[in-house]
C-alpha cells in the first residue's frame, strides 16, 4: 500500500479537481443562457417515470393537468414539463427498440 499511495493520492486529487472544473464550467453555462429550474416541478416529472420506460413501453397522458407546469426556463423560455415527458417518450422508445433491432452488442455502443 505504501508504494502506491503517492498515486493514489494524485489520482483522487485529479478527480476531485476534475469535478470542481466541471462543476464550475456548467455553472457558468446555466448563468449565460440564464438557466432556472424549478425543483418541485422536476421532482414530480421524474417521480411520474417508472421502470417501463426502460422497457420502451413508458406512455405519459397528454391530458394531465402537471404537462402545463414549467420545468425550467432558459432565456425567459419555459419548457414544459409535458414537453419533457414527450422528449423522454420519444428518445427512449427509440432507444429500446434500435437495441431490439441491432442486438445486446451493439446497444453498448451509446
């Protein structure tokens, strides 16, 4: 242990300086495009996905009430929290059944 300490050391300090860099870069990304999100609404539209998404048969309702929420805004532009239950629907569905089609081996790809 005392051989490889230095450099587990050196490592562990790389990484932790790593995450402050990137911490730093994407704070001063949100504070440019003027990025606000809004905590409780986040919460409830990821609280509404279960394990079916990753199955690709997740659905969100178009009719609920919670889809005229904002989930953030980014210059003054708000994105619905409907918006993003139809983006997930979307990627995911897609996601799952391009693994479907091409295989496990090729899926490790993404």
């Amino acid at each position: 242990f005392e051989k490889i300490k230095p450099q587990l050391e050196n490592t562990l300090s790389r990484d932790a300086r790593s995450q402050v860099k990137k911490g730093k870069a994407l704070s001063a990304i949100k504070n440019q495009n003027q990025f606000n999100l809004n905590q409780s609404n986040k919460d409830l539209a990821f609280n509404k996905i279960d394990s079916s998404l990753l199955m690709g048969k997740w659905q969100y309702d178009s009719l609920m009430t919670e889809n005229k929420l904002i989930l953030f805004t980014m210059k003054d532009k708000p994105t619905l929290v409907g918006d993003f239950w139809r983006n997930t629907e979307v990627v995911f569905c897609c996601l799952v059944s391009w693994k479907r089609w091409y295989g496990k081996r090729q899926w490790r790809i993404l």
